[in-house]
C-alpha cells in the first residue's frame, strides 16, 4: 500500500534571506519512531518561489516519518538553513483498487449482509483449496507442502488441473495421504500432472467448467468444439457434455472419446437433435460417471507384461467375479491377489486380498470371516479370480491398481515376487441386490 507525502521545503543563507538552489539536494525519508533511515528518494523539486520549493515523496507504507534535506556541495557554503513543512500523507488514488481486491475476505471484516465484500467471500466457499503440485504419477497429484496433513480429509472431492500440465483434466479423489501430500484419484490421468500444474479443489457440487464455448459444429454422436478447446486429445473423456442454447439445447451426453488436433468430441449415445455452429456448450467436470462396462476379463501376455502402466481389468461391483487372466508364468507355492487405492497402501487396509492357501483375507481394509467366499486357482497359464456378488456389493466403485504375487517357500529361504500389476475398475451397480 503506497502513500504519498507532500512536502514544503524553505531555503534561507546566514542572514534569513531566502535562496535557491543551484543543485538539487540529497532527500533522505526516516522512521521517526524508530530513527532508522528508510529510503532516498529522488524527487523533482518544483520552485514556487525564491527559497521555497515543493515536492512529492512516495513511500510504500505509511508510518510517521521525518525527511531530511542536505544541500549539494555546491551549494553548502551559501545555504545556512532548511525548513521542511506542510507533510501530509495520502493513499496514491492508483493503489485503492488495488487495495480493495489484495484484501484478504474474512467473516470477521466481511460479513454485512448483501453487501458486496460477503458475496464475493460466500462465492468462494466451494473452493476447498487451490495451489501448484508439486508433481504427479499415473492415479495421484502430489499437492503443495502446505496442504493439509490429515489423511482422508480430501476424499470424495473434485480435483481439477486448472494450469500447466494437464490442464482441463479433473478427477474425484479417492484417498490422500497427508504426510506424502498425495491425492489418488478415481481414473489414470491422460496427461500426468507435474510441478507447473495448478490443481483447484473443490465440493463434490461445485459447478466447476472444464471449458465452454460455440460449437463449429456436429454429427449424428459428435461435436466439434471451438478453438480454444485442448489440444490434447483424450483429456474430456469422461466429463459431461451439455448443450446449453441454441440448436440441440437441453441434451446431455457423456464423452467417450476427444480428439485435440480436430476439436472433435464423440458422445456415448447418439443425440436426438444434432449440434450445429449455432449449438453452445459447457464441459462439465464429472468424475464418477456410470458407463457401458467392458466385460472383456482376459487379458493378452502383451497386454500385462508389455505395458504394466497400461494394463487394465473391468468388472462390476454386485457381480458373481470369475476373472481368466491368461498367458502368465507364475512360480512358487502361494499365489496372492489384491486391489488397493494405491500400491504403498499395507495389505492389511487393501480393498480386496485373496491368497491361494487361504482364500479371501481382506475386505477394505478389515479382516473376514467366510473365506471361502473368494479364491484364486491356477492352471496351466491362466489364473482365475472367483469372488462372491455378496463380497463385490461392498467394494466401492473407481480405478485402483492391482497386483499379482507369488511366494515361493523351502526349508532355507523364502521369495516373493510381484511379476504383474496394472489398473483394476470396478464399475458402479445399478441393481444393488444381490441374491
């Protein structure tokens, strides 16, 4: 906050009588309380009158202050007495509005009801927090050191990358780590998150945009978005589409797929009026969307051992599991199988555990008492993972990573061996009963 003293200054020689200057001299600005020198500033000196001369002195805060004038060595011999009079302090009219937005909006300063300073305050409430990462993986953003350091407390909430990498990706929250400052969230980012993305954090509700604009245009299941919109493609799958106004207004539609070269948006069910160049839409950041599932449970050897990050395997919560993943080499005696919301998390708090010689041990994060009720059996290359509709009913829906291990046991020494790992989702059910 800058203010600005106006100031008089007076010039006499040894018999009173008034002078100018020839040089202009050196101003020094002190705190008078403290009578500690704060700045030297370079004023220009307007010359009213012989020996009376005025000046502005900006500083940036405002205290109670003292100036000094030296006069120029040339002009030292002549000069015998300096006045300085008439300071007086203003706010510079420049810095007001900047003022009024850097304050900072609190209940305790803002609160007058409908007043303009409480509604700007309420309108950020949806904000939980907004910051720069400090870097991300496959399923997880790394938040800033001062995020909080409670577990859990972010869970269920939207994250959106809102600048830098990944930018126009959102993402709900599955688990964070208050000591790592990780968030794992619900799918794989297409683009992973690094230490220029700004994230914004807000309530399940909050009616974030990931972007809008007008349409160019559309087809029987697509729309091709304006411009401006990302040019990575893949990065609005999932999120919801909807047509505001105009042609098509009304319709809602999911993204399954976006190419960011073409601006083209495909949709997961065709549209009952077609989107035109007339046709404006919002981009609405939607994590927990409900799609057609993928029943496909058996998975290539390359699918799996080529491409770990990329491996995959869907199946529906409520279901009777029995999921064939085939073409795997597994020693050892024990062959164990777990989902977790992310692979530091203990085998004691995994979503689901299950191991060959004992069956299912763990459903999220808490020991079992049927453990006939899941199982692992290995045949020839094939492992298949069996689980009863009553145990997939509990599991909650999302992405989670997955592992298969093996553990082999003699009388000197025992090996475990993790050789494949990859994505599990469980897809939300719409029936929920389960017999």
């Amino acid at each position: 906050m800058a203010y600005t003293y106006r100031v008089g200054i007076f010039v006499n020689d040894a018999n009173g009588r008034s002078l100018n200057f020839t040089q202009p001299p050196t101003i020094t600005v002190w705190d008078f309380d403290n009578e500690t020198q704060i700045m030297t500033p370079a004023p220009t000196l307007v010359n009213l009158s012989t020996g009376f001369y005025k000046a502005k002195i900006t500083i940036d805060t405002r205290t109670t202050v003292a100036f000094k004038v030296v006069p120029h060595v040339d002009d030292q011999a002549a000069v015998e007495d300096i006045k300085v009079m008439q300071v007086k302090a203003e706010q510079t009219v420049e810095d007001i509005p900047a003022d009024v937005w850097d304050r900072a909006l609190t209940g305790a300063t803002h609160n007058i009801a409908t007043s303009a300073g409480r509604r700007l305050r309420e309108l950020g409430t949806t904000v939980i927090t907004t910051n720069t990462a400090q870097g991300g993986g496959a399923n997880y953003i790394t938040l800033d050191a001062g995020a909080s350091a409670t577990d859990e407390i972010y869970d269920e909430n939207l994250i959106t990358i809102i600048a830098g990498t990944g930018i126009g990706q959102s993402r709900l929250i599955t688990d964070y780590d208050g000591t790592t400052k990780r968030a794992y969230v619900n799918r794989i980012w297409e683009i992973n998150p690094d230490a220029t993305s700004e994230y914004q954090i807000v309530g399940f509700a909050a009616p974030t945009l990931t972007h809008h604009g007008l349409a160019q245009g559309g087809t029987a299941n697509t729309i091709t978005l304006d411009t401006s919109a990302s040019a990575t493609s893949s990065v609005y799958n999932g999120q919801l589409i909807f047509i505001s106004t105009s042609t098509g207004a009304g319709q809602v539609r999911i993204i399954t797929a976006y190419n960011g070269t073409t601006k083209v948006a495909t949709v997961g069910e065709n549209w009952c009026v077609n989107p035109d160049n007339t046709s404006v839409y919002k981009i609405i950041p939607f994590a927990d969307i409900w799609t057609s599932p993928s029943r496909t449970l058996t998975q290539a050897a390359t699918s799996i051992t080529a491409a770990v990050s990329g491996s995959s395997i869907t199946d529906i919560r409520g279901n009777s599991w029995s999921i064939s993943v085939t073409d795997l080499t597994l020693s050892g005696t024990i062959h164990q199988f777990a989902i977790k919301r992310h692979a530091s998390q203990p085998d004691a708090d995994a979503i689901l555990f299950i191991d060959t010689a004992t069956g299912l041990i763990t459903v999220n994060g808490a020991a079992v008492v049927d453990a006939a009720q899941a199982g692992l059996d290995y045949t020839g290359t094939t492992l298949t993972i069996t689980v009863d509709a009553e145990i997939t009913a509990q599991l909650p829906a999302g992405s989670y990573v997955y592992g298969i291990q093996t553990v082999s046991q003699d009388s000197a020494s025992t090996t475990v061996s993790e050789l494949y790992s990859g994505v599990f989702t469980i897809t939300a059910d719409v029936v929920r009963a389960t017999s």
